[in-house]
C-alpha cells in the first residue's frame, strides 16, 4: 500500500508525488497514475457497473484494490454508486473521458507508427 492510499486522493495545493506544491495537474497526474485507475475510468466511460463486474472486467484485480480505487474515484467525484450498487462516472468523470481522448487518438496513431517499424524490421 503507497502513502496516498491511507492518505486519501492527491490534492491540488498539497504534496504530491512529483511535486512539492501541488499544482491541479500535477495532483491529477498523481491520481490517474495509480494502479488500475485509468482502467476503471475507461469501463465506467463504456457503461455502469457493479463491484463484481467491474471486477471481472478489470482482469479479477484483487478485491481490496479494487475498493480502493473505487473510494479514490468516488472521493475524487470521478464516479459515484448509484442506489442500485452500480458505479457510474460523474459529469465531472465524463469530462475527464473528453479530455483523455486526444491522448486516445494519439496512442492509436502511435500503435499505428510501431507497427509500421515492426513491418519494417526496424531496418531504419
């Protein structure tokens, strides 16, 4: 377990991993670093999902990390429980997924260039 997990979620204006003070995109770089959190993200932006599912969609990761990324998400407002038990992303999640996109597009063109070399038999 690192020191944030007892610590809850980076903070903007507070030490965070990187930074000494804490700046928004620092702090929300040492929150989407975390183990499986971006994972989370990307299948709550697909659909809602309960613990269980989430769980097998997430490559049965423990249980234990689970929840605990499941509490840093909600204490971010990234994602909230529904009354149903599902997990959902909030309008503030839903605009993480927006902006994560460019990065998306990015890494499908990037996929794209490595393919291209592997082609190539990195000859170049």
């Amino acid at each position: 377990m690192n020191r944030h997990d007892k610590a809850g979620i980076p903070r903007p204006g507070s030490p965070v991993r990187g930074s000494t003070t804490g700046r928004a995109p620092m702090a929300a770089l040492d929150l989407l670093g975390r183990r499986w959190i971006l994972r989370l993200i990307w299948e709550l932006s697909r659909e809602p999902a309960g613990f269980r599912a989430l769980q097998r969609r997430c490559d049965d990761m423990s249980s234990s990390v689970l929840n605990n990324r499941l509490r840093d998400l909600v204490e971010a407002r990234i994602a909230a429980q529904d009354p149903t038990g599902r997990y959902t992303l909030t309008p503030t999640g839903t605009r993480l997924v927006a902006a994560l996109d460019p990065l998306r597009e990015w890494s499908v063109e990037w996929a794209s260039e490595l393919d291209k070399d592997k082609d190539r038999g990195d000859k170049d």
